[in-house]
C-alpha cells in the first residue's frame, strides 16, 4: 500500500508527521515543487519524502489536503483515478487576510476566526468534492479537528477520536486501519452523504468537537 499527500500547508503537514510517528511510508507534494519541501522532509524522517503531485496522486491511497479556493484547480491536472482509494480532508472554508473587508464583516459568523463559509449552492462539500475526483472511491476524514491538533492523538491519558465517512467498504476500511496505526480512535459516520456533513467545518455538528476515548 502506497500514500501521497497533496497539499503540505498545516493539514498535510500533520498528516505527514501522524503517519512519520507511526512509521508509514508517503510521499508529500505541494504547488511549489519537492525541493521546497526539503526542510520538512528532513523534519519527518526518511518515511516520508517529497515528490510532484502526479507522484502523490499516484498512491493506491491519496490525502488531499488542499485549500478549498484551490481544489479544483489542483485536481483538474491529476490523472485518472482509477478506482483508487481518496481522502477528502478539505473543508469549504475561505482564509481571509487580516485587513481584507471580508475579515472586518459583521456579517460573517467567522470573522473572529479568520475564514468565510463557501457558499455550495446547498451541496455538501464531501458531494462537491467527489466530482471533481471521479472514478476514485472517496472517504471523507481528517477534517475536523484543528490542524494544529492533529499531530497529537493521544491526550488526557486518551485517544482523540477521528471521524470518518464513504460509500465503499473497502476503502473505508483500509482509511480505518490507517487511522488506528496513528494513534486515533476511529468512529464511522457511515455513508459519504450522511457522514460527510456532520464532520464538515464550519458547521457540521460534529465539526472541531474533540471525543477523548479513556
């Protein structure tokens, strides 16, 4: 079984070093090219090195931890998928700049945080997402936790609970046992249009909620 990762920002990079600390082999990208991932790659250890995002995509299992303005950008020059297995770790979030209008708007519920809701046109993101990635088979997980936080899933003398949601058994599966030899406790929402919206930021009920299994 081989993974990439594209995107290497503050999710993919914590994907990167939960599966460095668990000795899982993957391959990380970014738009800027390998070369700008030297130092990270250094960081992590020899199971994780850097390659183009074809390279990445190219993984029997690929995280895609991208920005939403930027996703389907990114994955328009991917090459088919082939039945291969697909993490949706996106959110439909927009990060504003601190002195832009947007982060200044009364209106927005989430200026304090820094980021705009995307409006979908009433679709949830994992139904969005997934047609921009047709013939994979798509699971929605490492979503819904602050980055910051998710290189850590063992706190309070616990696990950190980490949700996860699809259609295909199989593929749900091997996403489980992944997120088992990184240390989080895995809880399945079920299929991708029930599951998908509970975990989703910002406003999945299940979005940023932290379950500690003692």
């Amino acid at each position: 079984m081989s993974i990439g990762i594209i995107g290497a920002g503050a999710l993919g990079s914590s994907v990167a070093r939960l599966l460095a600390r668990g000795g899982i082999a993957a391959t990380i990208a970014n738009s800027r090219g390998p070369e700008s991932l030297k130092d990270l790659v250094a960081e992590l250890g020899p199971s994780i090195k850097a390659g183009t995002a074809r390279e990445a995509a190219g993984a029997n299992i690929v995280v895609v931890a991208v920005r939403w303005v930027d996703l389907e950008t990114v994955l328009e020059r991917l090459p088919a998928w082939d039945g291969r297995t697909v993490i949706d770790a996106t959110n439909p979030v927009e990060f504003l700049e601190p002195d832009s209008p947007d982060a200044r708007d009364p209106n927005n519920p989430l200026a304090a945080y820094g980021i705009k809701a995307i409006d979908l046109d009433g679709k949830h993101s994992s139904e969005v997402f997934r047609g921009y990635v047709p013939g994979a088979r798509v699971v929605k997980a490492f979503n819904h936790l602050d980055a910051r936080v998710l290189s850590e899933p063992v706190v309070s003398g616990g696990q950190r609970t980490l949700f996860y949601s699809g259609d295909d058994a199989g593929a749900k599966a091997a996403v489980r046992k992944i997120i088992e030899q990184v240390g989080y406790f895995p809880v399945d929402l079920g299929a991708l249009d029930a599951g998908g919206p509970l975990a989703s930021l910002p406003f999945g009920s299940l979005a940023a909620v932290n379950f500690i299994k003692t």
